[in-house]
C-alpha cells in the first residue's frame, strides 16, 4: 500500500468581567456523555490521495506505557503517548475577551509546572494554578497595540517566558510574577512556534526568516532567511531542535536545518513545486516532529513525508492528506486527515498500516465541513478536537471512536493535557475538562 514516489531533492548552499484571584470564574457543568461506537462504511477512492478504510479491523498492539522524557518532547515536537485516561465528567471554562483572530491562526496554552499560561484579544497574559486559580494577569501592550488583537505564541525555560506575537513584538516576562525583563520589535510578524535552546532562542517570522535570539536581552545573535511568500500565510511554522541543528518549516513548504551556534544552512529540501508561491496563503504544513533518525511532517496537498534528520533527503512518501500534527511512537505514526481518516503508518518503511473513518456519526452533508484541528494518544485511547466543538474519543487498539463530546458550537483548539486534565481553547474561553 505504500505509495512512494520517487523525487529528486537538490540540496540548496480575557475579559468579559473583572477578575481576581479566585477560582470562581470557571463555570461548571456535567458532561452528557452519549458512547457511539461507528459502523464503518467503505469509502471509494479518489483521485491518488487517501479516501478509504485499509486493514480497519486490524488491532494494534499496545506496549506496557512508558514515560518519555519531557525533554526531548519539546525538542522533537513529538508529543508520543501520555498517560492521560481522564474520566471527561464535567467541564469547566473561564471567559475572556474575545480573540478576533482565532480561527485564522493556532494559539496554544502553554503548561509550566502545574501552571496553565494563556492571552486575551487585547493581549493580556493569564497565569493560572492547578487548581485553576489566577496567580496573575499582565498586559505590555500599549492602547494603539491593543486594538491591533495580537496573537500571542508562548515558550517558557526555568523562570522565563518567551512571548511573540502577530504585531511583530517579542519580549521576556519573569514566569513567576509577570513583570517585564525586556522587549523588542522585528520588522515582520510572527506567527511561528518557538524553542529555547540553553541561552539563546528561535523563531521564525512572516517572511519565512530564522531568527536566533539572546534569551538574556532579545539581541539578534543570526538570522537566516528562505524564500519570502508572495501572500503571508496564516499556518503557524514550526521547528524542532535535532542533532545540533534547528529544523524549521516555511509557509512555501521548505524544510530548511541550520547549525544551532552560527546559523550556517546544513540541508534544505524542497517539498512542494513553484506553484505553491501562488497558493501559500491556503498551503498548510503540519508541525514537523521528529522521530528516531527522521523528520516527519504532513500538508494539505496530498503529501506525509519521513526525510533523513542529517541529510534532508526523502526517506518515503505517503498521499495522505493533513496538516495536523503526527505523533509517533513503538515504531508507528499516528495521524488524522483532513477528510476524517486515522491513519497508522510503518514508521521506517511508510507502509500504511490502517485506516478507519471517524465521522460516519455525523450527518452526510456535514461530513466535507468538518475537519480535525488536532489530538493527543493517552494510555489507550486518542482525543481529537474537530473544527465543529466536538471532541472525539478513538479507541487505539481498534481505531474506533467510543465517544463523542460536545464542547461547543465553534472551533476548538487542539488537546493539551496535565495530569488527568484535558485542555482546550476557544476564541473567548479556555476549557477545562475532568
């Protein structure tokens, strides 16, 4: 079943009331919780891409669960499979301002010792415990800034936190307290994950440039600059930290890897053909993750690629369809397409290995609407958030769903979890279920 092609890579020289620090703010409310397990249904084949169930009976098995280094989770961008087995009983939200942007971009809670860290529309910055009370709330944005809705991306190292945003600011807060240590400005927007990297820092901003920043006072240390989209995309880019080097994707669908110390090009490899220059605007990329000797990542035109961590080049490639992120482990990648598959995937080979339909619970002429945003794989089962604010429940071994949980009406964010807390965002709230 594998459908590699064979190309040829050149390598190329919140808030609605007023707050304080209690916990009241979090509404509450029971979850209806309806089992649904699915009669799947064959799908027929279209075009090349991946449109049908393969091997949808076949069990995978589970290994005894081991914990994996939190580490090399952050680096690698591999989120691997958590011990997460909550009971998803209730819920509970706290409201914010509005974020006007929320469905254009892919802003994330960020978790740091027990702490949940996110932002509102006007750029206020929310700290909360693990009893989801508020230890603080801090705003550097001035009046101008703040009716521009900044979109805030997150990264924290001991006692900093690492925050830049879609104005084209960047600047470090003191964890603990919120007050300001430095900012400063770039001359492009962000819209990039970022990784923090012993005294330095990484990102990449709207015109498809790496910076390398001094984590102690923002200073530019290097940059390195890829080809600049015609149209900005709005699909957030993504690095991981391997070997030495910083691999990062561009919203034109190059994989580029760097030294780490002086930002000298060690491989970049080309995924996508010239056209997508045109097109970027609606080219979306998966966040890359890396595993064992490889880096795998996804798009939305029909492409799942494994390239070889030290030399870039193409390892395999699979016509499947997706810009969420993948996740590996015990050998095995896990992901979810645009069109409603899970798909597990031949780690080394890139042999499908199964696909099952997720959406047959859903009304036909609804099924082209609904798209996954993103999952995690807990003990035994995977938790997918649909773009419809529904949260999905999949049986690992099986590949069936058991469970389908109404969140919301609109687009919620990915999972993220702690402990046995499940995480999500909306544009006005974070949710919170246990």
């Amino acid at each position: 079943m594998n459908k590699s092609i064979v190309i040829i890579l050149l390598p190329v020289l919140l808030f609605s009331c007023s707050l304080n620090s209690g916990s009241s703010f979090w509404s509450k409310r029971n979850i209806d919780k309806e089992q649904k397990i699915l009669s799947i249904k064959q799908i027929s084949k279209k075009e090349e891409i991946l449109l049908k169930e393969v091997n949808k009976n076949l069990e995978i098995k589970l290994s005894n669960f081991k914990k994996e280094n939190f580490n090399l989770r952050y680096f690698d961008n591999n989120l691997g499979r958590t011990d997460y087995h909550g009971e998803l009983k209730s819920i509970s939200r706290f409201k914010f301002s509005k974020i006007k942007k929320f469905d254009e971009y892919e802003p994330e809670i960020i978790l740091h010792n027990n702490n949940v860290i996110f932002f509102d529309n006007k750029g206020t910055i929310l700290k909360f415990d693990k009893n989801s009370k508020l230890v603080w709330k801090k705003n550097y944005y001035s009046k101008s800034e703040k009716k521009l809705n900044p979109i805030l991306f997150f990264s924290a190292s001991d006692d900093l936190l690492i925050v830049v945003d879609t104005i084209a600011r960047y600047f470090a807060i003191n964890i603990n307290t919120g007050d300001l240590i430095w900012t400063n400005y770039n001359n492009s927007p962000f819209n990039s994950q970022i990784k923090i990297f012993k005294n330095k820092f990484y990102v990449v901003d709207a015109n498809n440039t790496l910076y390398c920043y001094s984590l102690k006072t923002g200073e530019t240390i290097w940059s390195f600059k890829t080809d600049k989209p015609l149209i900005k995309s709005q699909k957030r880019n993504s690095l991981i930290i391997k070997k030495n080097n910083v691999i990062f994707n561009n919203s034109v669908g190059d994989i580029t890897a760097v030294n780490l110390e002086n930002g000298d090009l060690v491989w970049q490899t080309p995924t996508q053909s010239k056209k997508i220059y045109d097109e970027s605007m609606f080219f979306k990329n998966s966040d890359l993750i890396a595993a064992k000797s490889s880096v795998i990542f996804s798009n939305n035109n029909n492409g799942f690629f494994s390239l070889d961590v030290d030399s870039g080049l193409l390892n395999w490639k699979q016509r499947i369809n997706s810009n969420v992120r993948p996740v590996s482990f015990n050998n095995l990648i896990f992901s979810i397409t645009n069109e409603g598959y899970l798909v597990v995937i031949d780690e080394e080979k890139g042999n499908l290995i199964r696909s099952n339909y997720l959406l047959n619970d859903f009304k036909k002429k609804k099924r082209d609407k609904i798209k996954p945003v993103g999952f995690i794989v807990g003990k035994n089962n995977i938790y997918s958030t649909l773009n419809n604010g529904k949260l999905l429940v999949i049986d690992i071994k099986k590949g069936l769903v058991q469970t389908i949980i109404k969140i919301d009406k609109e687009k919620i964010s990915s999972p993220i979890v702690q402990g046995q807390n499940l995480y999500v965002t909306k544009n006005n709230s974070i949710i919170k279920l246990n």
